[in-house]
C-alpha cells in the first residue's frame, strides 16, 4: 500500500465553497497524530500553524474507522472531518471557524463556515493535545514527543481489528467481527470508567443491579439504539415501528433556540422536596430518580418530577451557542403530558450538588447506588434566575414521541471542569443532533 501523505488543499472557489484535494508527495501535508482512540484518530497539519500573540491556528482532521454520522447539527455521513480551529494558548480555549465533512472516497460532502464560540479544552482529550501541539515554540519538535515506537491498538465497534495507520487515514485489514476477548486487551476496548467513588467515613451506599429503566425523555428497551455506529440517531426511525417519530416527526427535539418571540410567560412554580440520593446509570446516562412530592406548576397546571438527567454537550444551544452540559428534569401529569426542564451547565466553579450525584453514580450501566444518608433537593440545580424559552417538542430519544412540553432556563449553572470530564470518563458524548424547527414558535420570557 502506498505511504504517500494526503495534503490539504484549500481553494476558495467564487461561490464560497471549499474544495480540499490530494497532491503528491512534493506538496506532502505532515499529519500528526495526537490521539487514537477505539474508533478514531485526530490529527494535526503541522504545516498549516501559525501563531501571533499566543493564538494560534490549526487544521485538525479527525479520521473515523467507519462512516458515521454528525453528533449535532445537520445530518451528514462522512468518515474524515477537517477543521480550521483558533487556538487561544493562554486561556486554553478553542474555536472552530471552518469545518469539513468527506466520505471513504474523500469526497466533499458539505462545508460549514460559521465560526463557533470559543470554548474551554478539557485537559487530556484529544483537542487538549493539538491545543498543546498548536501553541509550542516548535511545533514540529513537540510533535516527535508524541511519537510511539510501537502502533497503537485499535478497536471497532465489534470487536478486534488489526489496522494500518497512515497520516490521514485508518483503514482496518480485517473484518471487525470478532467477539471482545477476556483480560488485559478488552481493558483498551473502552475507557476506564470510574467503578467506585470515595464515601464519607461511616457510610456505605446501597447498590443494586437494576435493567435499565424507563427514563421520560429516555425510551429503553430491546432496540439497543446509540448516539454513533449502526444504530446512530440517524438510524433511530428506522430501527423500529414505534420509534418512526424519530425520523418522521415535525416537531422533534431538541432544536436551536433562534429568534425567540418575546412574550409574558407565567413564572414556573417550583414545589421541590428533598429526597434520598438515588442513583442510576442506565446505559444512555447518569439518572437521578426521586420520591413522590416534587412537582411544578406551568400555567396552572400541576406536573410530577419524575426524574432527572444529564446530557453532554448540551442538546439545546441558544444562537448557535452550546453548553458543556445540560440536566434535564423530567415532569409528568396526572393526564399523562410531559414537561422537561433544561437547566444548561457551563465550566466554571465546582457544584456541590453535582459532585455527591458524581460520587453516587455507578460505573456500570443497569446499576443503581442508593444512599438514604444523603438528602437531595433539585432546587440545588436551579440558577437563581429562573426566566426560561418555551416551545413544543419531543422526546430526545426513541420513541421520540412528540406532545412534550420543554421549558429552557435562560440562566447557565456553573460545574467544575473536572466535574465534566468525571462524567465524560462514562459518556463522552450522548447528545441528540439538533432537529428542524420547522417554524415553530418559541416563546422567551423576560
């Protein structure tokens, strides 16, 4: 096989489009690996850096081993995605101003020029990695520390692969098909997740195997659906009769709030009551649920909370702006309507409440922690100002019913970076792509 190195070409045609092509070795790109992961490697062109004033500017391509699909915004299905982030060296922060999608041949498939807000890199990812690469005196010379003497493993989604790496490209020389093996190789099969969590002296948490539950905007059951492979959320209409919503549907969540429609929102009534931590990883995410008393009223009408849950990114954006995460607490009336509370969570100082759910949380998907020692109350989530959007949608997972009532603080929630990358240590990435508004009305109160 050959080892030339696929070069970046960037031409800006009149129409605006951008159109990337491969050259011979003479123009060759050098593509440096900073991370590979079980099912993709990021890259970095260290020809295209440049920096002024501790900001520099990068093309990063991420390579996956099979085709999937975009995790937020428009569907695309692409396997490589090329990216020109702004790196800001000081503050540690990175903002994409132009992103490419290709297919396995290398075609285009779409271009977005938008730039994005700049956001905080959380340390030892991958983006943490080329933030580094981006911003060293000599970014070639940083580069041979991050060279490995042997290849690294790979892992597909089925199983064991062995793969060749070239800059640019992850092909797998063998179908994936085999079943995980035992011992020390299926420990690189996936992250480590955090099993066990320090208690206070004198407490033990209660923990119990559970099947997964019933989670509001979390429809579990034998259709094992995901958020990226086979069973991706652009395959979630197709997977089964209940779940045609998902791809059917008009008034699908979760959306871009864009142009909101001021109007005199009734002021949400929360009636929270404390209750004993009880915590649930139910394989999609981290689940609090609660004991019956805990309700709000919206318009005058009563909803139950239900439960309440977590999301990273956030599944909501604002103009285009996403959040590092969001909880979602789920309301149910005595008539069956549903009611979602967002409350947007941002990097920034660590939350007390936050850190005992993070302590409690199993490791383990279908595991339940209790610990009755401990007492929660989900006003500790809330944001002292509680204005909010208001619009219809849906379930953000399979079925996807529609008919639900969301209701988005305004008001972002600090937690601790570390807080996001302990929950990131078990979901990544779990986050519905953003669905068509199709004109729907949102309304923004004051």
């Amino acid at each position: 096989m050959s080892t030339k190195l696929p070069v970046l070409a960037l031409t800006f045609a009149a129409t605006g489009a951008l159109l990337f092509a491969l050259s011979g070795p003479a123009g060759a790109t050098l593509w440096q690996p900073v991370q590979t992961g079980d099912k993709a490697q990021t890259e970095v062109d260290l020809d295209s850096i440049s920096k002024k004033d501790a900001i520099a500017t990068a093309w990063v391509q991420e390579v996956h081993a099979e085709p999937i699909a975009t995790k937020s915004g428009a569907y695309y299905v692409y396997r490589t995605m090329k990216m020109q982030i702004r790196y800001q060296c000081t503050p540690r922060t990175a903002a994409v101003l132009t992103r490419g999608y290709f297919n396995d041949s290398g075609a285009e498939v779409a271009v977005e020029h938008q730039a994005e807000e700049a956001r905080p890199v959380l340390p030892e990812t991958a983006e943490d990695h080329a933030l580094t690469l981006a911003c060293a005196a000599d970014p070639k010379k940083a580069a041979t520390a991050l060279k490995r003497p042997e290849p690294v493993a790979e892992r597909y989604m089925d199983g064991l692969a062995r793969t060749e790496h070239r800059a640019g490209l992850i092909r797998a020389s063998a179908p994936a098909t085999a079943p995980l093996p035992d011992g020390p190789a299926a420990a690189v099969a996936a992250p480590l997740a955090p099993e066990h969590h320090a208690k206070p002296a004198g407490t033990l948490a209660k923990e119990r195997i559970t099947r997964p539950l019933p989670a509001g905007d979390h429809g579990h059951d034998d259709a094992h659906w995901d958020y990226e492979g086979e069973n991706a959320p652009y395959r979630w209409g197709d997977m089964k009769p209940d779940y045609a919503a998902c791809k059917t549907g008009q008034r699908q969540s979760p959306i871009d709030i864009r142009n909101p429609v001021l109007a005199a929102l009734d002021p949400i009534t929360f009636h929270y009551e404390e209750s004993p931590l009880k915590v649930t990883n139910n394989g999609h995410t981290i689940q609090v649920d609660l004991q019956p008393g805990s309700f709000i009223l919206v318009s005058g009408e009563r909803y139950e909370l239900v439960q309440l849950h977590f999301h990273t990114p956030s599944e909501e954006r604002i103009n285009g702006r996403g959040f590092d995460m969001v909880a979602h607490l789920v309301h149910k009336s005595a008539q069956g309507k549903l009611a979602v509370v967002a409350v947007l969570l941002t990097a920034g100082q660590a939350h007390a409440a936050i850190e005992n759910i993070w302590n409690t949380m199993p490791g383990t998907p279908g595991r339940t922690r209790e610990r009755p020692e401990v007492q929660f109350n989900p006003l500790a989530l809330l944001p002292a100002d509680r204005a909010y959007y208001s619009f219809q949608g849906s379930l953000t997972t399979p079925p996807c019913t529609e008919g639900v009532q969301w209701l988005v603080l305004k008001t972002p929630v600090e937690l601790a970076r570390e807080q996001i990358v302990h929950f990131n240590a078990l979901y990544p990435m779990n986050a519905r792509p953003l669905q068509p508004a199709n004109d729907r009305i949102v309304k923004a109160g004051s």
